[in-house]
C-alpha cells in the first residue's frame, strides 16, 4: 500500500491519517473499504459530516439527476433553485414544526465559518466586544473560533493574542459552583474586571470536551439569564445537530430557543461542505456583502441537503436515533464498564463516550483506539487528554454493525486492560 506521496509533499499538519493508517477507496453505509479490500465499520462519521451515511442511495439518486441536467454548480449568493428549495424545505418540515423563526444566513461552507458570523454578528447587535464561553468548548480553528475554544494545543497554534473572551467553568467542573450565579456576579460586581457579554457561546453537548451533556436545568437557567441580562445566547449544532442527540437540534430536550444557532457539517447531506448561521429576525441588521465568501451556498450541497432533511423526515431518523442509543448505552453499561469500575460513560443519542481518565495510566484511550483500528473499527478520541473514545456511527448503522462495532471496543478495552 503505497503511502509516500502523501508523507512525501503532504504537510506535517495532517492529523487523522495517522490514526488510521491505511489508503481508503471506498465507502458505503456504516463501512470503510481500504484499496487492499478491507473492511472498517466506521465510529467516526466524518467528525460528525456523514450522519445519513456514506454514499446514501436517495441522496446519492438527487445529486447525479442534478449533474445529468446541467445544474448550475457555483452562483455565490445569487437565487437559485437548489437554494430556493433547501430554504423551503429547512423552514416548512424543520424550523416551523419546532415553532423556530430564525432567519437563515450562508457563511461560508465550514463549522468554523458559520461561528465566525455569530461571533460578528452579535458584536454587531450588541454592541460590545466581550463574549462568554464554557471552558471544554470546541467551536472551530480559525481565529474568531479559535478565541471561544479552549483547547490548549489549538490555541497555541494561533500565533496571536486570543482576546476579548472570558471563560466560564463548565457546569460538570464545580458541581459545587453555581456557574450561572457566578456569570451574574461576573456582570454585577463592578470589580469584577469583567466587560458584560455580547452573547454566551454554548455547545449543549461538548463533544471534543469529552462528549460532556450538560443539564436540561442548567441549560434553561442560562437561557433565563441571558433574557435578564440583554445577552444573546448562540448555540454551536454544527456537531451535535442534525438528529446526532435524538432530536434535529440538541437543544430542543431543554424547550429552549437559542438567538443564533450555527450548524455544518451533517447539514451538507452528504459530506459536502455547507453551514448556516440561524438567528432570530430581529438581529438581521446585516448590510448587504458585509459577511460574505466566495463559496457561501454550495449548489451541490443545497441538493444533498434538501434530499437528507426528506430522508430523515421518511424514515423517522430522530426516533431511530434515540433507540439505537439505548442499544448502545445498554451494550456498554453491561458489557464494557464492567471490565473496570474506574470506566465512566457518558452520552445521549448516537454521541457517547467512555472515560478511561480516571484510571492513571496515560494514553489508555489512544491504545484502545488502535486496537480498535487493527480490529476494523475506525474510532477516535476525545476530551482532556485525550481520555475519551468517542462512539459517534453514522445514524443510519445496522443494528448488527452497531452490536458488531461495540464488540470490537469491549475486546479491545479487555486487551489493553489485561496487559497494564
């Protein structure tokens, strides 16, 4: 298997490769297939891109009719159909039934880019420059993003001071600590040293924190606060939504609504790039071209999205979701966690995660992830120091791949367990 050109003129920076180290041809379902014919079931799901699976057939079907016809490919901004129908659908079957009214903005096609606009956009609305966010937070690398992320590594790879962003400790750090009492204070207390925010920057589950899900109380309290305080509260989905929690939006367990919501990954249908930036019309003071992106509204990405919302609406993807968790959770509380009273798992929907931190041997998680990988398992991991493997299938996985995929980490867990 021929790896060179890769570690030839490919950049240092390439990263999940070498956790996986093989050359990938194809891909179907819940499968990986390598150039030498091997099979992987796939726990990773394109960091979350590839919810509907790997070369979903209805999807699939919507993008070659698009080509064969001569679809327009690229049109920046201009109105198109592919766009004019994502937008019908997305507001008639998604935000409506959900009682959301949010304005629907195009950044450009990536996580971090549809963070970046809610960043300016609620500087712009507000008026301030300072925003809160929750210690463990993941919301994108570049530098906008990058300032409400807390990741040591990534934040160090700026080069530049990360400013105008203060931390709050996430609500599982301090059970002791009230964190939205402690926001309150951080705004009262005229020496506190501490700007009050233009918005609160929240994921309601913390997936590279540790697949982190934070509670329904807390998160209805913090909405509370925001209402009391003028703040706008944005919620990252770009990970956890699209159905990965159970629900469209990982919000909706809380009955909340969030004043900006940014979504990515999944949302393009079928890997391809494509992000929204949602927000209540009200904050729409934008002036024409003042965010934009040469690549805001892929075409391509309009016709898989449209075709993934129509088939997650058919076949019922939420309620699936949320029974394929309980298999997961129940497989991993009686099969794994009993391997180790120190394991811990945490998660909801089709995002879980097993904590191996608490047993003090380093690099315990990345050996199970290897394991996994020489077993035909792709899996990564996750949280402070990388202590968490992270189970995030494709939504649509066979019950049997699912049962199959768990067999390989409870293997893999007994073998790196059995030789500490």
């Amino acid at each position: 298997m021929n790896t060179s050109v890769f570690e030839n003129y490919e950049s240092e920076v390439r990263s999940y490769c070498r956790h996986f180290p093989t050359v990938f041809q194809k891909a179907k379902g819940a499968d990986f297939i390598d150039e030498d014919g091997n099979k992987y079931i796939d726990f990773f799901c394109g960091a979350g891109a590839v919810n509907y699976g790997h070369n979903n057939p209805e999807i699939k079907a919507k993008l070659i009719e698009y080509l064969q016809n001569d679809g327009i490919m690229h049109a920046l901004d201009m109105y198109t159909v592919p766009k004019r129908e994502f937008i019908e659908t997305f507001e008639e079957k998604i935000l409506k039934p959900r009682h959301l009214d949010y304005k629907i903005m195009f950044p450009g096609p990536t996580g971090t880019n549809a963070n970046e606009a809610a960043l300016k956009l609620a500087r712009k609305v507000k008026k301030r420059q300072n925003v809160f966010a929750l210690m463990g937070a993941f919301h994108g690398m570049t530098l906008g993003s990058l300032s409400l992320t807390t990741d040591k590594t990534s934040r160090k790879g700026a080069g530049v001071p990360l400013n105008n962003v203060t931390f709050i400790p996430a609500p599982y750090m301090f059970p002791e600590l009230d964190t939205v009492a402690y926001m309150q204070r951080l705004i009262d207390d005229d020496h506190s040293g501490v700007e009050k925010p233009a918005a609160l920057f929240i994921e309601t589950i913390q997936a590279e924190g540790g697949i982190r899900v934070l509670d329904i109380e807390w998160l209805q309290r913090v909405r509370k606060f925001c209402d009391d305080n003028d703040i706008l509260l944005a919620v990252d989905e770009v990970q956890v939504g699209c159905c990965r929690s159970g629900e469209f939006f990982s919000f909706q367990r809380a009955g909340i609504q969030p004043d900006i919501v940014t979504m990515s990954k999944s949302i393009g249908g079928y890997g391809f790039p494509l992000a929204i930036t949602l927000f209540k019309p009200e904050l729409d003071i934008w002036t024409p071209g003042e965010h934009n992106g040469t690549f805001r509204g892929n075409q391509m990405s309009f016709v898989a999205a449209k075709a993934a919302l129509d088939y997650m609406l058919e076949n019922n993807i939420e309620e699936e979701t949320k029974r394929k968790g309980e298999i997961v959770k129940n497989f991993i509380e009686k099969e794994i966690l009993p391997l180790d009273s120190r394991l811990e798992l945490r998660g909801r929907g089709l995002i879980w995660g097993v904590e191996f931190g608490n047993i003090p041997v380093n690099g315990l998680a990345d050996r199970v992830e290897e394991k996994c990988f020489e077993y035909g398992l792709i899996i990564e991991g996750a949280g402070r120091k990388n202590s968490v493997v992270k189970l995030m299938p494709p939504l649509v996985i066979s019950d049997e791949e699912l049962v199959e995929g768990m067999s390989i980490i409870k293997r893999s867990v007994q073998e790196i367990l059995a030789a500490l």
